[in-house]
C-alpha cells in the first residue's frame, strides 16, 4: 500500500517481467531475469508468474476463479498448440 505514484505498479511489473529495467539488476527466485531475452522471459514469465489485473482483460459474465480457470485453460491449450507444431517439425 502507498500513495498514487509511489511506484507498486512500476515494482509488480519489474518483478514480473513486464518491463525492464534502466539501471540495476532484477534477480527473482535465483534468477536474473533482467539479463533474458524476449522469449527466455516469455517463457520464464508463463512458467513463474500469474497476473490479475484489476481492469483489463477481463470477462465481465465470469467470477475471478472462472476468470482464472479460462486463462488457465487457455495457456493449456497454447502449451498443446506448441508441442503439437513441435513434433510436426521433427
């Protein structure tokens, strides 16, 4: 908790990996995640950390916990597009 502009979003995001850095180093859980590329971090980031957003992306019709089973259905069925591509290609 603290004033508007005291800088919570801008810390959630950093640790997060939403955004990066201008200065320092960001370790979360023993690892760097400032020094990531895009898809390292897309991929820690799916792998590590849940967001809820308080007023973006969500579907007006679902309780949190639905909004929170669709996501994690969603990711699920990303994850079964991914291998199945993968083994495509193979």
């Amino acid at each position: 908790m603290g004033p508007s502009g005291s800088g919570k979003s801008t810390l959630l995001n950093l640790i997060g990996g939403l955004d990066r850095p201008s200065s320092g180093e960001i370790e979360v859980a023993g690892q760097r995640i400032d020094i990531m590329g895009d898809g390292a971090l897309a991929r820690w980031r799916a792998n590590n950390v849940g967001f809820i957003f308080q007023m973006y992306n969500l579907l007006p019709v679902l309780t949190r916990r639905a909004q929170c089973r669709a996501a994690a259905a969603a990711d699920a069925a990303l994850a079964r597009r991914a291998r199945a591509s993968a083994s495509r290609r193979r």
